[in-house]
C-alpha cells in the first residue's frame, strides 16, 4: 500500500510508430499504388481502411518487422507485385485491424510476387491466385484463417516451402496446380481440412510434410483424362497406425471416380527442422518485481529484472482499476497508453528494468500487470507483484 495506492504488477517494451500510408493515391473506394513503393518498420503498422490495390507494373515491398492491419472484409488486390522480406525474429505480418476476419490477398495475374517469413492471420481467404500467379511462399505461418488458399479461374505451378499452418479451417480450398508444384518441408497443425479438395494437372508432390491432429487431409484427384499425378509419399501423418492414415485420405478406395494415393513409405517419427523458422516462442516473464514509493506523491517506481532469455525486447506494462485483464495479443504492438482491453500501457525497452508511474490519484486502487516481449512480439504469460 502506497498512498492509498493498491499495487500490482507486471512488464513489457515496443517502438513501433502508427502512420499512414505512404505513396498511395487514394480514390475513392480503394488506395491503389502505382510505383515501385517501400513499406519499412519506422512507418508501421499500415492501417488499410478501404482496399489497397497494387496496379500492374507496379511492386510494394514490405521489409522485414512491418505489421498491416486491415479492417473488416477489405482485401489487398495485387495485379503487380508483392514482395516480402520477413526475418526469422522480425516477421512481416497482415491481420486484422478489428475483431472481425479481413478479406486477405488477391493476387490477379502476378508474375513475380513472393512471400517470405510472413505471418498471415484472421483472414476470411488469406491467399487467392486468381488468372496465372505463381507466387512463391516460403517459411510463412498461416494461422487462424478461415481459408488459406484458393484458386479463382486460374492454374498455377505452387511452391509452399517450409512454411507452418495452424488452427485454420480450411488450407487448401479447390486450388489448381500446374507443371511441378511442390508442397514440401511444411508443419500442418490442427487444421479442419488441409488439401480439402482441388484440381491437380502435371506432378504435384506433397512431401516431407508433418501432418499432425488434422480432421482431415486430402481427397484424390479424379480418374480420366487431363488429370495429374499426386505424390503424398515420405510424411509424418501424426501416427504410423494404416487405419488412421487411410481415416485422413478420400480417394480411389472410398470413391471409383478418384485416383488411388499411395501414401507409403511413410516417416515413423515427427520430421524436425521444417516448418516456418518464424519465433513463435515467448520470452520467459520478469523476476525480482518490486514497488517503491515514489519521490512524489501519486507516483509508485516500479523496478524489476529482465529475464534472462537471449532475445528478451522489452517489458509492457499494463495498468488498470479493477485487476482483470486482457491477455495481449502475439505478433501485435502496443501504442504507449493504449494496451490490450484499452487499459493503460507504457513500454519498457529491455535493460532498463525501472520507471516512475505518476499522475495516480491516491484514493484510487490501481493493479498493475506486466508482460515481456520479443522482437516479433511474442509476450510472456505475465507476472504480478504485490
């Protein structure tokens, strides 16, 4: 007790500054870019309000720690091209800006777009290759989707390398691969519905892939002419029990109009090294948190120590009036005074592990919490003090 002053508490950091979009002309349904135009950290997050199109001949580049957010239903369209260029401790990330699914990317026609070390999220279509778009998608988390990718009126050869998909609906939705599509190295992790179901010309091979508490995983292509062939061989199907694996697949055994997939050899244990090499690991919380009286009244110096993780990036710390709060949101950054809820929040760069809290009204309690972060704003569980 401090001034009449209840106190708990907990930590956490971040720097990113909110902007507008750069190098738009905004008509009046949408925001369309028609240069060569660079979206960098100091500027983000983006916020896309209307739909953000990318005009043909044109590229947006999207560096490494940028976060998008899109409202409600509002998509980006990209008939030029969309290149990113996450890092493995500094995603780029697209998700939405309210509580509702956003529309996701459309790529119409794009012939050099790639997505690299990107998380896409809380979209209601995170990825549609409409017309000939053979984006590249590699080492990317695809998480909480409502759909990940489809195929509108187009064929592509598809290149998923390395990347993890989690607690989506439906990954693939009626996609149409083309020549060599390779669907390699991936994680597939408590998903509906992974190849739900699609159109597979040339040789698609889907290997090297975990395939780990899925409700289901593929339905053959049908028997006849035109159709390709699909490799499902040399992947963790999450057990090695025939019954289970063959309870994953719909194909020429269930139903005469389908292939047959021949899903051996298969990998008796979970494949290490692949999947999306995105941190999704929290640091661990602060320790030694201590509540001192500050020189003033109203005011309360909180102290602490970082914990010992190599990659720990700051300390955020939440404050409010009545001690229950919401957890804060991984791969979000929160603006000082404005934290998870709407509660009150100020950022702590690591290593600094103190500051003064003031302008309290001494006849009010107030109840602190405080969460460490990382770089790709992966926050601890929480820690409280007294």
């Amino acid at each position: 007790m401090f001034n009449g002053l209840r106190i708990f508490a907990t930590v956490l950091f971040l720097s990113l500054f909110v902007a507008t979009l750069v190098g738009l002309t905004v008509g009046a349904n949408s925001s369309i870019i028609t240069e060569d135009t660079i979206w960098t950290s100091a500027n983000s997050p983006y916020i896309i309000n209307e739909d953000l199109q990318i005009a043909s001949g044109a590229t947006l580049t999207i560096k490494a720690g940028v976060v998008v957010k899109v409202d409600s239903n509002k998509k980006i369209k990209v008939a030029g091209n969309l290149i990113t260029y996450g890092f493995e401790f500094m995603p780029v990330r697209f998700t939405s800006n309210t509580d509702d699914t956003w529309g996701g990317i459309e790529f119409i026609d794009s012939t050099n777009s790639s997505i690299n070390n990107t998380i896409i999220e809380n979209a209601s279509v995170a990825i549609n290759l409409g017309g000939y778009s053979p984006v590249n998608f590699t080492g990317n988390i695809f998480r909480h989707n409502a759909c990940v990718v489809t195929d509108t009126q187009g064929y592509q050869s598809m290149q998923f390398l390395n990347n993890t998909f989690s607690d989506n609906r439906d990954v693939f939705w009626g996609i149409r691969t083309l020549d060599e599509s390779k669907f390699e190295n991936n994680v597939f992790i408590n998903n509906d519905s992974v190849f739900t179901f699609g159109y597979y010309f040339g040789h698609t091979a889907i290997t090297n892939n975990n395939f780990i508490n899925n409700g289901f995983v593929i339905k053959a292509p049908a028997r006849g002419y035109g159709y390709g062939t699909v490799d499902i061989s040399n992947n963790w199907w999450g057990t090695t029990d025939a019954n289970m694996i063959n309870s994953f697949i719909e194909d020429g055994n269930d139903d005469v109009s389908l292939q047959i997939l021949d899903y051996n050899p298969i990998k008796n244990s979970k494949i290490i090294d692949i999947g999306s090499p995105i941190d999704t690991i929290p640091p661990s919380d602060v320790a030694n948190f201590v509540l001192s009286q500050g020189e003033n009244s109203g005011e309360i110096d909180p102290s602490w120590t970082d914990p010992d993780d190599l990659d720990p990036e700051g300390i955020l710390i939440v404050r409010n009036t009545t001690g229950d709060f919401t957890t804060p949101t991984d791969g979000i950054s929160y603006s000082d005074g404005s934290g998870p809820g709407g509660d009150w929040c100020k950022n702590i760069q690591a290593g600094v592990q103190e500051f003064t809290d003031s302008g309290l009204d001494v006849t009010t309690t107030y109840y602190y919490k405080a969460y460490a972060y990382d770089n790709a704003f992966n926050y601890s569980s929480g820690l409280s003090s007294t």
